[in-house]
C-alpha cells in the first residue's frame, strides 16, 4: 500500500470469492471492502490533525506509537493498528495456499522441529487467544520464528520482531461462516495460508531461496 498519509484500501490479490469454500467470499468483501477501509479513514482522519506524522510509514506509526501524545497515541494503536493487521492478513492467504520455500522450511523446522508442529502450535495458540485479537507467526532478530497473540488492533512489537503471517481472530473473520467455531475456522485458513513470505531482518536473508 502506499507509504503514507493519505492512506488507501490496498488492493487483494485475490478475487473476494477466490478463497472459497475455505472463506467465504461475502465475509472476505465486507471484511475489506467495509471493515478495512473504516480503518483507513479513520486513520486518515486522525492524520489530518497531525501533519508532523503525516510522512511516517505506516509500519513507523504504529511501531513507535508508545511515542505519541496522548491525544494520538490511542487512535494510532486502534485505527494504524486496524489497517496493519488487516493489510498483513489480507496478504497471509492466497488461492489453493502455498508452501514455505526450502529454506524457509529449514528456519521453521530449526524452530519448531517440523511444519506440522508448528502449525499445530499455531492453531494452540488461536484457539487460547481470548477475545477479539491475531495469532502471528513473527521472526525475531535472532532469525528464530515465534508464535505471539495479540488482543484487539495490538500490533506485535514491530520493532523486535518482523510478522510473517498471521490469522484475524475477530469474530467478523469466521462468525457468519462458522457459527463461532473458532477451531474450525482456523484448521480452514490453514488450507489458504501463504507461508512463502520470509522474514525481512538482514541477518536472517541467508534464509531466502535465491
């Protein structure tokens, strides 16, 4: 998506009915085309008080969001933390999913002995996730992958760890589908998560497939 202020809706790149029966394509509309783009604007509106931050990526917003005056501070967590999140989620899944790369296998298997375990740990972790909140699959700077849950538009500490994928617990993500079956709406996404994404730190790009 674009760097700053003005935000807009990122494109999916993926037809809304793509990820099908997996997700339903009218819950992947609303969810973006209504729920993301409030958050846009929301954010966007915020900014236009604040031209000081008007230049910060969105990623600096809400890594460094601790920072701000008060009166920003709040907004920034629920409304960057809002299109962050989402514009991540939107990219954790794609068509039929798609497998880690090789060597983004060998990072996972260091860190969790197999893929199956770590995946299994994953769907631990999303269903111990209480409330509205994401289950993430982040690297940290010590190349090793983690499991982390945050709560309501809480981003992981950006700052120590880089996100690779994470699932969207919020009830608006599964409900109508699942009928609050959280563990089934789960084991389901797993079928179109996109694990070939890679952690970004320098220190960690001996991992990348050339």
């Amino acid at each position: 998506m674009n760097e700053h202020y003005p935000f807009e809706l990122p494109k999916l790149n993926y037809a809304y009915n793509a990820l099908e029966p997996y997700i339903d394509g009218e819950i992947i509309r609303i969810h973006h085309s209504v729920l993301m783009q409030n958050y846009v604007d929301r954010l966007n509106e915020v900014l236009s008080r604040f031209p000081q931050y008007q230049d910060w990526s969105l990623k600096a917003l809400v890594a460094y969001a601790d920072t701000f005056p008060p009166a920003l501070r709040k907004s920034i967590k629920t409304y960057g933390g809002g299109v962050y999140n989402h514009y991540i989620y939107f990219n954790s899944m794609t068509p039929g999913g798609r497998m880690p790369t090789p060597k983004l296998m060998e990072q996972i298997k260091d860190s969790f002995g197999s893929f199956e375990h770590m995946k299994a740990s994953l769907v631990a972790n999303a269903n111990a996730n209480f409330g509205c909140g994401y289950t993430w699959l982040v690297c940290n700077k010590s190349c090793k992958l983690q499991i982390i849950n945050t709560q309501k538009q809480n981003t992981p500490p950006l700052t120590m760890v880089d996100p690779i994928i994470t699932i969207d617990l919020w009830e608006h993500a599964y409900f109508n589908q699942y009928i609050g079956d959280r563990n089934k709406y789960v084991l389901n996404w797993l079928q179109v998560a996109d694990w070939s994404r890679v952690c970004e730190y320098i220190a960690c790009k001996a991992f990348i497939d050339d």
